[in-house]
C-alpha cells in the first residue's frame, strides 16, 4: 500500500491556486496509435518540430542536473521518444529506453541502434532489471492512471535509485499563459507544481532536488531551455530528482 507523505514546507515554492489532492479521475485512454507520426506533427505542441523542441543545451542541463546526485550507472529513459536524451546520456550510463509509440521508437532505432528499445505504456511496463536512474520527461502529464505509473517507476528503482522527471506545470503567469497556448489534447494533468511533489511523495519518492524550467522560443529558430531554483516558482514546468525513499541508498 502506497502512503502518503507531508510534504516539506521548503519544497513547495509557495502553495498555488488550488490545493493539490488526488490524481483526478480520467476515462481518456491512450496507445500506440494515439501518439502516431500525426501526433509528433500537426496533432500536438511539437508541430513537426521534436528536435528543435529538445536542442543539445536542454539534453545537457537535464544530464548535469542527474550527474550531480547520480554520475553514472544503469539508465532507463521512459518515453524516450526520438531518443535524442539517450544519444548523451549513453556517454555516461548503460542505458536502456521505453515509449509508447511504435512511430517515436522506428526512429530512435535509426538513432541508437545499440542501445535497447522497448515499447510499452508506462502503467503496464515492468523489468526484471532495477536501475540506478529513471528519466521521465514531459511524459507523466499524459498518462491517464498517474499513481499507478509512478508505483511502477518506483519499483524500477533500486534502493536509492532516483527518478527524474520534467512536467509543465500551469500556477504562475507563466503556466497560464502557456496553458493558453497548450493544444495537446493528452495533457490530461493540467495542474500546479504541489501537485506534482504530493504525489511523488505518495508514491513512495522523496523530492531531492527541485528547479523550475524556463522555455523560451527565439528568433532566427532557437529554443532556450534553462534550469534553475530561482524560478522555481515562477516557470511554466518543473524539473525534479526524487530518491526512491526505502533502502540504504543516500545522496
């Protein structure tokens, strides 16, 4: 049984517009034909645009935010899409990916043709491996059963393992005003940064490094990304480290 866990006063940022309670009740369902060549076009905000939308600067930021708490060891990138995260992180990691799409995985095989590919829903995705690190970014915002999901990132985590995740997040002007620019129509957690830390906390994941993460489109066709714990209440999405909470594993 999962318990829940108060949460740090000084992880929260300040409380936002709402009080985050239980993950809301869906009956959207997603699979493979939902996130098809369509969706990765016209359908959501990448617009055609995936690599432009993950430039090699971003890759780096989430990488050196990871390497800090966990510099090297096994990887499991869930959702890895075009497999642009793992193209890095491989540098450092013996790494493994997962996604939904069969559209997202036929070109991360083009990409990374060593490197271990599954396909999956990450409610139903299970391992006989354990890692030392799982990423999960701008996934956890699409899936429907979100405490089941995060159950079973957990328990892909060896004890002090960490999770790493990147969700856009919509209690700032910032996250209004992307909210009004939001057409993913899978974005099924259009909800505030304490949500997501409370629901980490009940599944058993102890928030450990906490940022907030700045998108910024610019002209001549570049895309800033940046993290930091400056704005870390004022961004439109958030980036988290959590350690899997039971175990002998320390930072």
């Amino acid at each position: 049984m999962l318990r829940r866990t108060a949460m740090p006063s000084e992880m929260t940022g300040g409380p936002g517009p709402d009080r985050a309670g239980p993950a809301p009740a869906t009956s959207a369902a997603f699979d493979e034909r939902t996130f098809d060549e369509d969706y990765f076009g016209a359908r959501s905000n990448y617009g055609g645009r995936y690599d432009w939308y993950n430039p090699a600067h971003k890759i780096a930021g989430y990488l050196r935010e990871i390497r800090r708490v966990r510099p090297d060891g096994a990887l499991l990138d869930v959702g890895c899409a075009f497999g642009r995260f793992l193209e890095r992180a491989r540098e450092h990691y013996d790494c493994e990916g997962m996604d939904i799409s069969a559209f997202a995985l036929a070109r991360a095989r083009r990409r990374l043709p060593d490197v271990n590919l599954q396909q999956g829903r990450i409610e139903a995705f299970r391992s006989d491996r354990h890692y030392d690190v799982v990423t999960c970014f701008d996934v956890l915002e699409h899936v429907p059963d979100l405490d089941l999901a995060l159950a079973g990132l957990r328990d892909l985590l060896r004890p002090g393992g960490i999770l790493a995740i990147a969700v856009p997040v919509y209690d700032s002007p910032a996250g209004w005003a992307f909210g009004l620019l939001d057409r993913d129509p899978t974005h099924v957690h259009r909800r505030d940064r304490r949500f997501w830390l409370e629901r980490l906390h009940a599944a058993g994941l102890r928030p450990v490094v906490f940022k907030g993460i700045l998108r910024v489109p610019l002209p001549a066709g570049l895309f800033l990304h940046l993290i930091s714990g400056a704005f870390r209440s004022l961004s439109s999405a958030i980036f988290v480290i959590a350690l899997r909470a039971d175990g002998p594993g320390r930072l």
